[in-house]
C-alpha cells in the first residue's frame, strides 16, 4: 500500500504549502510534488487549485481528506493486529478537530515523546462528528474536540482552556476601524457569541477553520482575527500584531473523548496526565 502518498496529500491539505510540507515529512519539495501529481495520476481528478499564488483543495481534495484519514487509520490497525509493530510498545491513535492541533496538542505530543518510551503515536484530523464515531468504532483511541458528546459509554476530560484575542496587523482604536476580518472556527457556541456581541460591526471578509493558517494569512495580507493568546504571543511582543482594544476575549474549552472500556485505558490517562490542565 502506498500510505506515503496518503500521509503526504494530508499535509499538504493540512499546510496548504508544499515546502512546509515537505519540511515536516523531511523529504524534499520536489518528492512532494512527485508524491500529489501521483496521486492525482491514479485518481484520475486533481486535489489541489494552483491557479492562483495560494493554493487551496478542490472539493475532490476535501473528499480524500476523509477517506485518507480512515484508510491510514485501518492500515495502522491492520499491521497491529498482525504483528507488524513493536511487541513491546503501544499504538495510540489520536484524533482531532483541524484548529486544534495548533492550539494544544503540538506540544503534548512531544511531552508523550519524551516521557512515555513505550508509545507509538499516530495521529489523524477529523470533523466533530467524524471523531465521535472513529472513537466509538475503535479507531480512535483519544479524540479532542471543543463540545464533547454525552454518549454513555464515552468518557470526556476537559484539559485546556484557550484565551482567544482579537488581534490585528494594525494598531486601531476601535473595532469599527478593523479591515479584512477572518472568522476562524472554534466551534458553535464560540461562533455564535461572536455574532452576538459584534453584530453589524463584524465585517467577515474570509472563514478558516485553523489558527494558523488565518494567522499566517493576515500577517502577510494585513488583517484582524481572534487568535488563541499563546499562538500569538511572540507576534504581540514584536509588534507584528497588535491587541484590538475593548474587543471581549473568549475563552474555548478543549476536551479529551475516549471509551470507558478500553483495554489502552492507563497509557490514555498516562498520556492526558501529561496536560499541566490535569489534576489528579
């Protein structure tokens, strides 16, 4: 099987740049390039819209998003169940809504790097729902989302609580002089308490679903966002961006989904014990 070709197309999706891409996979851009055209090749459809400077997924791409993370998922779990892996080491498949990568979970994966040796990790992004649904058919063994489902057989922890600041490339005065206005999802209730509080004065110019990408698109196109405060920080301090005044900050709960009855249990709570927003 040629998963590289899956694991590839998914950060690319993911990154929306083929030289970031490249540098996460640790190959060379051009090895990126070879690894979408293949694809697209074998697919018979193209994933990517090169048409203008930024490149974005055709609505083929968003549909192998979905299918790519299940088919690398199964694989994972193929090999495990065969004895491919490791004996003496344990698989955790991690799920997460796309904007919430940046958000915590970057650094938690390095914590379980560096204090659980025992762990193989695998990581995949899903929808809310789509994680609902990995997680209840063992695909998943832990999933974060922003709303947790009250399912009786699936546990949720609550291990982070974001600040999102509005910020801007410009210093202003007041709402009412921010221009070129991302609308980053963070979820329902978030979104509609935007909404509410700004009414006529939010001017929605683009939607994104990650932190990230709307932070790296208004730095360089000029523009205002909320942003969680610690993505920004460095930016703040710099003067790239700048907080907007009076703007309400909100805060996004994220939590941790898993089954009650899971034979990974401990290495699960082992891992979330590794969030400093965990208490026994």
């Amino acid at each position: 099987m040629r998963t590289e070709l899956l694991m590839t197309f998914l950060e690319v999706s993911r990154t929306l740049h083929f030289r970031v891409a490249a540098e996460n996979l640790f190959v060379t851009q051009a090895a990126v390039s070879a690894r979408i055209k293949l694809l697209e090749e074998d697919l018979g459809v193209l994933l990517f819209d090169r048409a203008n400077k930024r490149l974005k997924l055709t609505a083929e791409g968003h549909k192998l998003v979905k299918h790519a993370n299940e088919i690398l998922t199964m694989w994972q779990k193929v090999k495990q169940d065969v004895g491919v892996g490791d004996a003496s080491s344990t698989q955790l498949f991690v799920g997460a809504m796309m904007s919430i990568w940046d958000m915590v979970l970057h650094d938690w994966l390095q914590k379980i790097h560096r204090n659980l040796d025992d762990v193989n990790l695998f990581t995949q992004t899903y929808s809310p729902l789509e994680l609902r649904k990995q997680v209840q058919n063992r695909m998943v063994d832990i999933a974060f989302l922003f709303e947790p489902p009250f399912i009786d057989d699936i546990e949720a922890k609550k291990v982070a609580t974001i600040p999102l600041k509005l910020v801007s490339t410009q210093a202003v005065n007041s709402i009412e002089e921010l221009e070129n206005w991302v609308m980053v999802d963070y979820g329902e209730s978030i979104n509609n308490q935007v909404i509410k509080d700004f009414g006529d004065a939010l001017n929605t110019r683009h939607h994104m679903n990650q932190p990230r990408i709307a932070m790296n698109f208004i730095l360089e196109a000029g523009g205002a966002a909320y942003l969680p405060n610690q993505m920004c920080f460095t930016e703040l301090r710099k003067q790239k961006l700048h907080l907007v005044p009076e703007a309400p900050t909100y805060y996004r709960d994220v939590y941790a989904i898993f089954l009650e009855k899971n034979h990974k249990k401990q290495i699960i709570e082992d891992a979330l014990q590794l969030f400093p927003f965990i208490r026994g």
